[in-house]
C-alpha cells in the first residue's frame, strides 16, 4: 500500500517536471488565461474583412472555454467561480453577440449570472467593493445592454448595484486619467470607461508603450486600437494573438522570470520543494547570475507593483537557498517618498507585493536596517489595510486574501511549523493567486494548478500516514520504558513527536525523527523530576549516575530515566558505528551528562534560594533547556553529517550555541510569572533584581533586545556557508528546533498546555486535508450539456457594420474616444434594469 502511494506521487512528479518545469515549456502556460482580455481581442474585427472577427482565435476560445456551471474564468481553491468571473462573462457573451456566435451558450451564460449574481456580488458587497470591480463590472453590464443582452437581478441586489454604479462615478469625478494618486490609472481601463468620460483620443496616444500597449493591458489596447486604428497597438494585438495562441493573459507582456520565481514559490508553499530540489537549484542560479548582471535584471518592463511583488519574492526564494543577496534587491521603494506615498494611496493594488516585502523581511541578518524599515513600513500598511476592510476607499481585493494577510501578521514565520503551513496553502482559497493584475490576480492555470494540489495532497497525505504510524510506535516506546507512567510531571510523548514531524522536512522513513523525539520525552520527564519530583540526594545520585554512566545505587524513577537514556544512547551509537564505524557512545554520554549536570545545577540553586548573576544563569540555562542535545546527535545521521569531534562541548560552533541560548531566552520570557511564583531563577527576574531602577517590563525588553539579535545570528548562520563547517542540511535541523521552540513560547507556554495544541496535532496527524470541494451553485435553467466549441463562420452584428468600414478606411479616427459607438456606455441614472 505504501509502496503504491509512493510510486503514484513520483509518476505525478515526472509528469510536472516535464510539463511545468522543462525549458521547452512557455513560461506563459503557467498563468490561466483571462476571460475578459480574450473577449476583448475577441472583439476586434478584421480590416480588410470587416465582418469577420480579426483574431478567430480569441473568439474561438471564448466559444471552447466557457466552464460547465454557464461562467467564463477561473475558479478558486475551492472549486468556486472567483468574483471577477462576473465582468468575464459578461465580456464573452458580448463578444459571441456580436458576431451573432454561440447563442446556447450565451443563454447558459445568462442563466449562470441570474442564478449566481447575488451570492457572488452580495460576498464581495460585504467586503467592499475593489476599485476595479467598480471600474469594471457597470461598464460590462452597460454594455450588455447596449448589445441587447439584457441581464436580470434579483430585487434583493437592486441597492448593491446600484451602489457600484455610483461608487463608479465617485471614481470618475475623483480621480484623473493618469495621475500619481491612483494606480493602475484611469486610462488602463479604457475600455470600461463611459462615454460620456470624454477626453482626446491623443491624451490616450500619449501612454502608449514602446510595444504598442495601452499599459501592457490587451483589453484597454483593444479598445485603443478600435477607437483610433492605431498600427502600433495593432502590431501589439497580432504579435500578443500570435504569442498566445490559446487566450491571452490579462497582461503581455509578462515578465517571464517572474513567472518562474512564481513556480518556484508555489512548489515550496506546497511542501513539494523535495521532490524538485534540482529543478529549482537551477532555476535560482540562473536568476542570481541576472541578478549580479544588474543588466539582464528587468525593472522597465513591469508595473511598479509587479516589480516590487518580483524583486521581493526572488530576495526571499534566493535568501533562503542560501545565496548572498542585498535587501537593495527591493528595498529601492524606500529610497523615494512619492513611491511610499504611491504604495500606501494604493494599498487595495499593492496589497500583494506590500505582503511580500513583510515576508522578505522575515529573513533579517545582522546589519540589515534596510529589512527593519521595510518591515516597519510594510506591516504598517497591511494592518491598515485589514483594518480599512469596512471602508469604502480601502477595500481589501478578495477576502481570502483578508485572512492570508492577518495569518502573516499574527504568526512570527519562526513560530510556524513547515508541515501546517503546506496543508494550510493547500487549504487557501486563494492559493492559486499570484501577483495583481488589472483586474484580479494573475492565476496559475486550472490544469497546471489542479496537478499541483493533486500531488501537494498525496504528498501531504503519504506524510500525515507515516508521522501518524511513527507516533503509535513512539507512544508503545515510551509507555514500554514506563516513561508515560511516572505519575508526575507531563505526559509529553504527542507534543514531541508533532514538534519534530511538523518542523522539518525530513524524508518520508527518516530515523531521525524517531531518534530527536526519543529524547525530547527523556528530557521532558527528566527535567520534570529534577524540577517537581526528585529531592536533593536523590537528583546528587542520578547526576552521579549518568556522570560515571553506570546505575549503581539508583532505583524507582532515577533507574526508570537512567535505564531509557542509557538505552537510546547505545541505540543511536549502535547505528552511527554501523554506518560510520566509528564509536561515538561516550560523546553523546558528555552531551546528557553536560544537560544534567546544569539541572543539578539550577536544583540546588531553587532549592537553596541562590541567585546568581544574570549571565552566570544564562550560561547554564542555554544548556539545561536541552535544545542540543536534541539537534546535535541527530546530526550525525544526516548526510552528510556532522564530525564525530563536533559532539565535544568544548567544539560547538556558534550556531549550536545560538541554538541553545534563544530558546532560553523565549522559555524565560514567556514563563516568568510562572517561575517566580514556584520560587525559580529566570533570566527576566535576574535583570530585573541586578537593575532595581527598571520595572520588569524593561526587562523583557532587555530580553528581547538580545533575542532579536541572536535570531538573525542564528539565521544568517543556517541559510549561508561559511559561518561553520555543518552541512545545509545540518544547519537546518539547527533552524527548525528553533522554530519548535518558537512555537512553543511565542504568545503562551503551550508546551505546558494540556489543550493548547491538540487541534495542530489533529490536523498534522489525523484529519485528512480539505481541498476543492466545489460548493453547489445555484441552479440554473440551461441544459448541463457541452455545446459545439468552434463555429466555421461568424455573423456580424449588422448594427457594427458602417462603423467598422470606416475603421477599415482610415488608420487613425479622427473624433475622440468617446464618439465611438463601441463606447457608448450611459451613465448609471440612464441604465434600465430588468429586476425580478
């Protein structure tokens, strides 16, 4: 059975690597087509055949690509139509009008939009409506109109519609054409604007790129081209159709490195980067050599948002793998006051890249002011923005994306587990999203993102299955060695395994798991006896014992931890020696005899009421908190692993000693309430005593302050080489017990908790992952079937005959925009609408 899993996720992993990941593939067919552009282009008619569509590609798609429920678009994480499926469909039905194509499916369209209108327009109603939903979704229900598709609302939606009508016109009185206020400007949206927005076909001439494009946008460019027959947005449309032979992207060009820095992304939030380690090695090679040939780094070519979602994201992504990269890389938004006054005017259209450069900054080094102030600024303005959710001129863009900002925002990415956080993406709504568009989020297509979540849920789901199998052992381990039952203390045995299971991403049958836990639960019972159950002689005789290595003399509980850890160890060295052939007993004898020689140590200063100096405590309690004596003998079984001689106490690199002090220092800070009421010593409590001037608040902030510091140490020295001679692998074992500890202590002492983590523990090991399970639409009356997709001939709307022979005669039109009959879109106060 377990082989049958595994070889169904590998054949899964061969099939995306060569359909995703091979560099014969389109970097374009990761990203879902869009509707809307596509029935845009798909209106254009052909010049010299002015009855004929000029691209029958696009109409051809729209005819081929309408989904079963009736809608055109994508859907999201969870099987639903996304909310800019709406202005989609109304594009598509408008273009088949035209060009009397695809009645049926025009009918089925309708059908969809009547059925589903309120519950799509009434979730997005409730979270405030996007400026470019109010932009964008009258103009199309205008247009429908003009084009005799009547659409029908319910009465109960009357109000909100109507209110985006008006929202839309406060836009319009508010804001300019281009202007350093708002963004994407006015102008990108020339197609959605009225007729009655007059202004001079030139002031939009003016915008154009050097590539032809009205703001790289094809459905503003097509508007463009149809209003004024300009040959520079036409080379753009034909060589966007040619590119793009199966619906265009709501933006062209794209920045196609960032479209595989976006792949790269979505295979590590899936949890699925083991499975192409090679492929994305590569891939951040190659954007690291553009990156240092600043040259072959593009910044001209994308929107500010999209370079700034880009420049952050391939920081975190490059960073993290370990290459040297400067916080200069995004940081340049900082460098300019009106770009920071651009960004927080905009925060609706920035969200995604403001929520990218807070991710960025997570991994701070020592000496990086920039990542502070980028940091500062960021989480500055995405609290703004989830706090703004109820305001009209601040609305969040999708409200899934609402909980993925406050989930950022509430858990340190060093308190988060890697194992939860796969299944929480998997989980999201919206995790097919990338980086804003013009008019919603650029997506990873359907097919592409199906097989994703497909292999991410076997993957996660083959690991929940064993991490499950591995806890029943270790539970039968630890009740055989009468570890579960010693009558005090806490009974530990699940949080271990779940801390060292969900933390790392270790192989599916690693050892290494079972060894790290193994010791959690003797340290946890014998840090409990030391503290609550052993009197004075009888901790003397146990630190004794594990000294000289040998039992003699001790009996009940001392014997039951003695003889467990005197067993553990043996195993582990049994392993390594048959491994390596080299004998390592006694090095990982010094490392438990050092961790209980510290608990002695902090007993009889308890017991005997001694304080001592804060950091003659520090130094023994970076010890008794036990953090390498979990991390360091498990390193040797990894590969490559650790010199046999880094086991000496006298050996530890600076990371190891980094790991054992910041999980101190979160243990004090989070428990010295609790410590000071059992009569302990505590970090916070012994600054506080040594420094009678400062309350204890300043003590905690002393903590802090050397906690902070410590992380980014300790970061900088797990992601870089040269800091030490562990392996990657090694120096990442050193981050993730971090991050356990992290955890741990972030807001409470769960750990301590009886309750606090059993929903996490739940979801890493029992309850299956919940993905895509479509929720029912509404009915409708049109026939499930699946229409004819493509049509041999098309049949023009003679109502568009005359204007478009003139189009064809001339090159340019001379009257404005606005006098263009595909244009005439009255304003709300003249639209009549059919309510049922």
């Amino acid at each position: 059975m377990e082989f049958s899993k595994s070889f169904n996720i590998q054949a899964l992993v061969k099939t995306i690597k060569e359909e995703l990941l091979s560099d014969n593939n389109d970097p374009y067919s990761f990203i879902a087509p869009s509707a809307y552009d596509t029935a845009w282009l798909a209106m254009v008619p052909d010049m010299s055949e002015p009855c004929q569509p000029m691209f029958k590609n696009c109409l051809d798609w729209v005819l081929s690509n309408q989904n079963v429920e009736g809608f055109w678009g994508e859907y999201d994480g969870h099987g639903m139509p996304t909310i800019e499926c709406l202005p989609a469909t109304i594009a598509c039905m408008i273009a088949l009008k035209r060009w009397n194509a695809g009645e049926t499916i025009i009918d089925k369209g309708m059908a969809f939009i009547e059925a589903n209108a309120e519950k799509l327009i009434g979730e997005i109603y409730d979270s405030n409506c996007p400026r470019w939903f109010a932009i964008v979704f009258p103009a199309m229900v205008e247009m429908a109109q003009i084009n005799g598709l009547e659409i029908i609302f319910p009465d109960r939606i009357k109000r909100v519609v109507m209110s985006m009508f008006y929202k839309r016109e406060q836009i319009l009185e508010r804001e300019e054409l281009v202007d350093r206020y708002h963004y994407p400007p006015l102008l990108s949206y020339l197609e959605a604007l009225p007729a009655l927005y007059n202004f001079d076909q030139e002031d939009a001439l003016k915008h154009l790129h050097a590539d032809g494009s009205l703001f790289q946008s094809p459905s503003a460019t097509a508007s463009a081209f149809m209003a004024t027959g300009n040959k520079d947005c036409l080379n753009y449309l034909q060589t966007l159709a040619q590119k793009c032979t199966h619906g265009v992207p709501q933006t062209y060009p794209m920045d196609e490195e960032l479209l595989k820095l976006c792949m790269v992304n979505q295979l590590q939030r899936l949890g699925l980067a083991e499975h192409f380690n090679q492929e994305i090695e590569e891939l951040l090679q190659q954007v690291y050599r553009n990156y240092m040939n600043q040259e072959s780094w593009p910044k001209g070519t994308n929107s500010m948002a999209t370079q700034l979602y880009k420049d952050s994201l391939a920081f975190c992504l490059l960073r993290t793998h370990g290459f040297r990269v400067s916080p200069c890389m995004f940081c340049w938004f900082l460098l300019e006051e009106e770009v920071q006054d651009q960004i927080e005017s905009n925060h609706e259209y920035f969200s995604g890249a403001v929520l990218n450069v807070y991710r960025a900054t997570d991994l701070m080094f020592p000496g990086d002011h920039e990542l502070e102030e980028a940091r500062s600024f960021s989480r500055k303005l995405l609290e703004k923005t989830i706090s703004m959710g109820n305001n009209d001129q601040h609305p969040v863009p999708f409200p899934s994306f609402h909980s993925v900002i406050k989930h950022e925002l509430r858990f340190p990415w060093m308190a988060r587990l890697d194992h939860l956080e796969h299944r929480m993406w998997m989980e999201e709504k919206n995790s097919s999203g990338l980086w804003m568009g013009k008019t919603s989020f650029h997506r990873l297509s359907c097919l592409h993102n199906d097989k994703l979540k497909q292999l991410a849920v076997k993957n996660y789901e083959f690991r929940r299955t064993t991490y499950k199998s591995e806890l029943e052992e270790l539970t039968r381990w630890s009740k055989s060695w009468g570890l579960s039952d010693m009558g005090f203390g806490r009974e530990k045995t699940a949080y271990c395994y779940f801390a060292v299971a969900a933390s790392t991403s270790l192989p599916q049958d690693s050892e290494i798991r079972m060894m790290v836990a193994k010791s959690a639960i003797v340290i946890t019972v014998a840090d409990d006896f030391y503290d609550v159950e052993g009197s004075l002689d009888d901790l003397e005789k146990i630190t004794d014992a594990v000294q000289r290595w040998d039992a003699k003399g001790l009996s009940g509980h001392s014997k039951t931890i003695f003889d467990a850890l005197d067993s553990l160890v043996n195993e582990l060295a049994r392993k390594y020696f048959r491994q390596h052939g080299t004998d390592i007993t006694n090095s990982l004898r010094d490392i438990w005899s050092e961790t209980f020689a510290s608990w002695f140590t902090e007993a009889k200063w308890s017991k005997s009421g001694f304080l001592p100096a804060a950091e003659e405590y520090l130094e023994t309690g970076m010890t008794s908190i036990a953090s390498h004596t979990l991390v360091l003998p498990a390193s040797c079984f990894l590969s490559p692993s650790i010199p046999d001689y880094k086991l000496n106490p006298a050996q530890y690199e600076s990371i190891t000693r980094l790991l054992m002090v910041i999980p101190r220092l979160l243990n004090d800070i989070q428990g010295y309430k609790k410590e000071q009421k059992e009569g302990k010593t505590n970090f916070v409590l012994l600054h506080s005593k040594e420094n009678p001037e400062a309350d204890i608040e300043d003590s905690i902030a002393y903590a802090r302050e050397i906690l902070d510091r410590k992380k980014k140490e300790l970061l900088e020295h797990a992601l870089m080489d040269g800091f030490n001679d562990f392996s990657k692998p090694c120096r990442h074992l050193h981050l993730s017990c971090v991050k356990v500890f992290h955890m741990f202590f972030d807001s409470s002492n769960r750990y301590d908790s009886n309750t606090e983590m059993l929903q996490d523990i739940q979801k890493a090991f029992y309850i299956p992952v919940e993905v895509g399970a479509p929720k029912p639409l509404l009915p409708h009356s049109g026939s499930k079937q699946r229409y004819p997709t493509v049509v041999a001939s098309y049949h023009f709307d003679q109502r568009y005959k005359n204007r478009i022979i003139r189009l064809a005669a001339n090159s340019v039109v001379s009257h404005p925009i606005s006098g263009n009959p595909y244009m005439k879109m009255p304003m709300a106060p003249k639209l009549k609408f059919c309510f049922m």
